[in-house]
C-alpha cells in the first residue's frame, strides 16, 4: 500500500523559556536559561536545589470555562503534569485549527506522553497515608485516575470529543519521541485523519529531585544554575531537571490541504532501538544510538548527508554526551563535521516525558527559520578529550544557515532509544 505522506499542523508549548511556541523558540535562540532556585517545595536539605521550572503557569486559563464554573473541579482532579498537556493541547489544536467547523472527530486520536505520569498526585497520597497511618488508609477515590501516566491523552480526548486512537506511551525520556512516531505510523498507513501528540512531564518535587540526586544524575553547581546545563564540556556534572508540556498536531498532507491548513514541516521518519546495556547509563560506544539514527534515515529513504541539524540527547552527563558524539560519527562519517550539532537541553533542562516533542518542535522551527538554536553554556579550554571538537556542536550562539532536514535523538533510562526526521515542506 501506498503509504500517505505526514504534516504538522499546529504546535504548543508550556515550558521553562516561555508560555508560548514562539516565545519559548526567540528565548532557544537568545540562549536563554530557564534554571533557577526550585521554588516549587523548599529544596533547602537537597543537594540540587535548582531546576528549570514553567514560570507564570495558571492552569485556570487552560482549564476552565467561563460560562461553566463546574469545571473548576478539573483543576483541582488534575495533576500538574496533565495540566501542560491540556494547555499545551489547547494551544496547538487552537494554533492548528483542526476543530474548526464541520470534522469528523472518529477519524481524530490522541497519542500523548509521560515517562513518570502525577509524580506530585502519588507523593501527596503516600504522603497522607504516611500521616494516618494509625486511623487506616484512606486515599483519594481520585488518586489513581490522576496519577496514571496515560491520563493525559485521556483528558485532552474527552475535552474535546476525539475518538481516534487514544494512548498513553511510557519510555522514559524516549516517551515523547515514541509518542509521535506512533502518531507518525498511524496516520501514514490510513488509521487516523489527524492526532494530537506530544508529552508532558511535572517531575520537580521531593521525590523527583531527592530520587534522582539519590542516582547522582542532575547537576548539583547550585552556585550557578543558569551555567549548569552544559552539555559536550569537559566541566559537566549531570542534567539539570525541566518540566512542561509540548504537543504537534501531526496531519496527513491531503486532509490538511483540503481544509487549507498552515504547515509547519513534514514528518519523514522514524527509528526506535534499544542498547540492552544498563538501567539508566547508555551504551558509551553509542551503539543503540548508531542503530536508532540509521533505521531513522532508513525510514526516511534518506543519506545521512541529506541531514542539515541533528538536535542531540545531550544532556550534559559524563557518560551520554561522548557516547552520542561516536554514534554521529559513526553514522554520518565526514558529514559528522558540516551537520550542525546542538543541545536545547542547556536552556530548557532535561524535560523529560516532555523532552522529545520539544526538541521535534525545534527542529520544526529550524526548518521553518533557518537557524539553529546554541548549545549554550561552553566555556574556552572546556574541552573534553572524549569528544572530537571538529564537529560543529553550535556552541552559544545560534547560526544561521540552510535547515531543510532535521533529527532529534531522544535516549531513556531502560535503553531505549528515539529518533525523529522532518523536513521542510515544500509541496
């Protein structure tokens, strides 16, 4: 069968460096930071006490209706990380205008992401448990549908009537890539008109800091968070934690033409692998990375050559970074040296569930703009003797140049990996 061809068609954004799609990509390509001293829970006793949190969120402009003042009971049965999915729905279906008159919402799904799901929602409840421990348990008759990391998808089909294919996909920080290529899949082999996906995660709380300090995975230079995202320097010391949600509406091109929709780039292709290594440190050859990237141009029907921006993992650990760096030398030979390499993770943090969709979107942007936002935070003499600095890592400043074809690499604890293609759309 002959397979149809995918298109982006609107976008949403609630992240660390903005409220908005554009405000959040014009702070990418400024370099902007969105670390800062984790205000979310007194972090005082933490050995990480700096994240990269959403600033100036209030769920009630997503959430509610004015002339329905019973939905105020949605803010309160949601989660915060499905409170950035549904505002982040809100703004790309808006964006979009997929629901505008006349649509036959069967043919519409819902494929949306967590890698952790109401991390906040299962530590208040243990926590209660903790506190009445004497009297008996006594949770919340909304604890589980409010924890479980596929209720995302759930509500954002329920608000707005979409009953294609609705899931929640789980996969650590692959989740959000994972996410849209299924989205990918199912629209190209004729299951679905169109589908709203993307992911969302809200990790920054007690259990989430604690846990991964506990790991020795984040950044602890709480001297200098702005700084302490640095991904492919010889100084890096962990990730820095992120959160927010991002969603794409994924369309296929004849559905989108028909009612005369704004295009943003074409999906091409997608590659999933694992490295069948370790738990939470990826393959220090890259190994599955190589295999991911080329069942990715496989998938596309393209030569790593044909790529102009690679948006990397990188997230700033001492093991990952040098790992993907062989992988992309590995697959992209001497074309390793002119693709144009950066991390969005130095501004955003590592978001995550949200992660994949975020760096998808910034690849969308580059093609659209032809720019590629910097991998901030290198210092001269930061040097690290693992990595070939021949490679273009687009480090501070963005750069302007021809963005026809992007990758985004998504890796997650469990070994599994990500990886995503879109192009600019051109008819």
């Amino acid at each position: 069968m002959e397979l149809k061809r995918v298109v982006v068609t609107g976008l949403g954004a609630i992240t660390p460096i903005g409220l908005d799609v554009e405000t959040t990509w014009k702070n990418a390509l400024e370099g902007v930071s969105g670390a800062g001293p984790i205000t979310h829970f007194d972090a005082s006793l933490f050995k990480t006490r700096f994240a990269c949190e959403v600033k100036g969120f209030d769920a009630a402009n997503y959430l509610l209706n004015p002339t329905d003042r019973r939905e105020l009971k949605d803010v309160k049965r949601t989660d915060l990380y499905s409170q950035y999915a549904i505002a982040a729905a809100k703004q790309a279906i808006d964006d979009s205008k997929l629901l505008d008159g006349d649509v036959d919402r069967d043919e519409i799904g819902v494929i949306f992401a967590s890698g952790i799901g109401g991390l906040h929602t299962f530590e208040e409840q243990a926590g209660y448990y903790a506190k009445h421990e004497a009297d008996g348990p006594s949770y919340s008759p909304f604890f589980i549908p409010t924890m479980i990391a596929d209720i995302a998808a759930g509500h954002i089909s329920m608000r707005y009537g979409l009953r294609g294919p609705n899931f929640g996909v789980v996969s650590a920080c692959a989740t959000s890539t994972n996410a849209m290529i299924d989205a990918f899949n199912y629209i190209r082999l004729g299951k679905a008109h169109a589908i709203v996906t993307g992911g969302s995660e809200a990790p920054i709380f007690p259990a989430g800091v604690g846990g991964f300090n506990a790991m020795k995975a984040i950044s602890t230079r709480n001297d200098s968070p702005e700084t302490a995202s640095r991904p492919f320097s010889a100084s890096r010391d962990g990730f820095v934690m992120g959160e927010g949600g991002v969603c794409l509406i994924f369309e296929e091109l004849e559905h989108a033409l028909a009612r005369g929709a704004k295009i943003y780039g074409e999906v091409i292709g997608g590659g999933m692998s694992a490295d069948a290594y370790h738990i939470t440190a990826s393959h220090p050859e890259g190994l599955g990375a190589s295999l991911v990237m080329k069942r990715a141009l496989e998938d596309a029907g393209i030569k790593p050559e044909d790529v102009d921006y690679i948006n990397v993992h990188g997230t700033s650990t001492p093991v990952g970074d040098p790992g993907e760096a062989k992988a992309i030398a590995n697959v992209f030979g001497e074309h390793a040296y002119q693709v144009n390499i950066s991390s969005t993770k130095s501004m955003t943090g590592h978001m995550l569930g949200a992660t994949g969709a975020m760096e998808a979107l910034f690849c969308l942007l580059a093609c659209r703009d032809d720019i590629v936002p910097p991998t901030i935070n290198h210092e001269d003499g930061d040097d690290d003797p693992d990595l070939d600095y021949r490679m273009n890592f687009t480090f501070n400043k963005a750069q302007k140049r021809t963005v026809n074809i992007a990758l985004s690499n998504t890796f997650g604890f469990g070994g599994h990996n990500a990886s995503i293609i879109v192009k600019k759309y051109k008819g």
